[in-house]
C-alpha cells in the first residue's frame, strides 16, 4: 500500500508541474494552486482508468462480445460522457458551482455539534489499519449506492432523469457514465454528504470512487462474461449488470410500465441478495427501455435523444412531464 500510495503521488506531482501548474499560472487563476494540485489526482485517476479502458477492458470486448456494434454513433457519445467526467470536467463544475454550499452546510453542522462520525475508530486495533478501514468504507458507500439506484428507480421524476442511462441500446465499456447532469449532481451530492459525516478521509474517498468507477466499466461492458455460481453471489459481473439493463427487467417489476426493477447493486450483489431485487438468471439480453421498442396507446416511441445536450434537454423534459 505504502509504495502503491508514493508512486501515485509522484506521479500526482509530476502532472502537477509538468502540465497543470503551468496552464493555471497561465490562465490567472495562482490563487487556486492548492486546489488545482488536488485536482490533479483526479485527473490522473481517469487517465489510469481511461488507459485500463483502451488497454484491458477493450479487447476483452472484442474477443468476447455479447452483441456486435453496429451503432458507433452512440458509442462515440458514451465516450463523450466517459470523457467528461472521468478527465474531471464535470467535478471541476461540481467544485465552481457547489462546493462553496458544501462547506458551508457542513461547516454549520460541525457547529451545531454534530462532529463527523469516523467509522473506522469503531474497533481501535483492527479497524483503524488502513486497508480495514477502505473495505469498510467501501461496504457502507457501496449500501448508499445501492439505495440511491433504488430511489432512482423508484420517484418518477427521478427515473425521468435516470432513464437516460439505461436508454443505451448498444451498451459498452463507455457506458457507465451516460447519465443525466442533474442525476449525476443529485448523486455525487449524497455520496460526498455521507462520506464526510462517517469521515472517509480523501485519499480514501478517491481511491473508492476509483475502484468502484473502474469496475462499473467493466459491468456495462460488450463482454459475454460472469463468475460462476459462487462469483456471482460475490461480486457484480457484465452478465448480472447487463440484466439490470434488459429491455422490461431490469426497470420494471409488477407488469410492464410499473418501475421497479432487479440488480441494483453497484459492486456487491448483497444488497439485491437481501432485499429480494435479485436475479442471476444466466441470459444476455438486449438493453434498453420498452418504451423505445414497443409503442404506448397513442403509438408513439419515446425519443431520449441522439446527441449529448438533445439527450440532456429531452431529460429535463421529462422530468417536467413535457416529453
């Protein structure tokens, strides 16, 4: 961990100096050098995972696809999406527009007295060693994850926003991060409130959402791959995940159109396993909404859009109940 933790951070510099440092110098902003070099982390957090991406994952698909991709188009907008957020764009907008109400909202109830809670002082000796500690955070952060894809499964304003992500038709390793704006701020909202009040520490907290990103890749890839019996039941595959995406399964429960759905899971299946959302039926179907292939009473299909601001207006609209 301790020579995995001093490369990062070389590397970190390296960035930092080589080509960040330089461009925020050189655009006026000197003042926000502290927080561009954390920043930096991030930044070279996606390009590993950009890099595993191309290097990995990509050939797995090519070898072992579940479908042939025959619509690049929307393969090369999932790449936008991966882009955007994975080389920091969207949390550099998150850090401008909302971080100032973050300290301020948290400022206020550590002095109200509401301290954060650390989790990992729960047991002195065991739960306080580093790598005890990010398996522990990354069980809790896992179970607030699955809860949040519950609820948006659940509202029907969320699922007008959420809807997006599952209205890929051609599901590939880009396609974790197609999500709507608002949803993703909804999201990394409560996922960043619960982290600072059970005091995940920020290296932690990066590392987390590093390893979860990388592994959400992973289950939305083209791959015709599972665990086995024992796997399955151990960690979320691109076979359990793609059924989670299946066309009338995985977003709906009780009878066509009733929202709902099964595997909700981020990383572990547990969470499914023990409220009943479940389903390990061995199959790979194709993904999607019904609504896209099976017209309602008017006969109409609905429309999520093609292109990035069509599909992130066409959300809005829907949640609005004007589309």
């Amino acid at each position: 961990m301790d020579w995995l933790t001093e490369l990062f951070a070389d590397a970190q510099q390296w960035l930092f100096e080589a080509a960040v440092q330089p461009l925020v110098y050189g655009v006026g902003l000197g003042g926000w050098v502290e927080d561009a070099f954390d920043a930096t982390g991030w930044l070279l957090v996606g390009l590993i995972q950009i890099a595993v991406l191309v290097v990995v994952i990509g050939p797995l698909q090519r070898w072992w696809p579940v479908e042939p991709v025959t619509d690049r188009r929307a393969v090369r907008v999932d790449i936008l999406y991966t882009l955007i957020h994975r080389l920091g764009l969207f949390r550099l907008a998150m850090f401008f527009a909302l971080d100032p109400l973050f300290d301020e909202a948290l400022g206020a109830v550590r002095s109200a007295g509401w301290g954060s809670w650390h989790l990992d002082q729960i047991w002195p000796g065991v739960t306080d060693v580093p790598w005890v500690a990010l398996l522990i955070y990354l069980v809790v952060l896992d179970f607030v994850e699955y809860l949040i894809h519950r609820a948006q499964h659940r509202f029907n304003w969320w699922w007008a926003l959420h809807s997006l992500h599952h209205s890929q038709r051609q599901m590939t390793m880009w396609s974790d991060n197609r999500n709507h704006l608002l949803d993703d701020v909804i999201h990394d909202t409560i996922i960043v409130v619960v982290a600072q009040l059970i005091g995940v520490a920020p290296g932690q907290f990066i590392a987390i959402v590093a390893f979860t990103q990388l592994s959400e890749s992973l289950q939305h890839a083209n791959l015709r791959l599972h665990f086995g019996a024992i796997g399955e039941r151990l960690w979320i595959s691109p076979r359990f995940h793609r059924l989670h995406h299946s066309i009338g399964i995985g977003h709906e429960s009780h009878g066509p159109r009733t929202l709902g759905g099964h595997n909700f899971g981020v990383l572990l299946p547990w969470w499914d396993m023990l409220f009943r959302t479940v389903d390990f039926q061995h199959r790979f179907d194709p993904t999607g909404i019904r609504d896209q292939v099976e017209p309602d009473a008017s006969g109409r299909l609905r429309d999520y859009g093609r292109g990035f601001w069509a599909q992130q207006w066409l959300g809005l609209k829907r949640m609005l109940g004007r589309a």
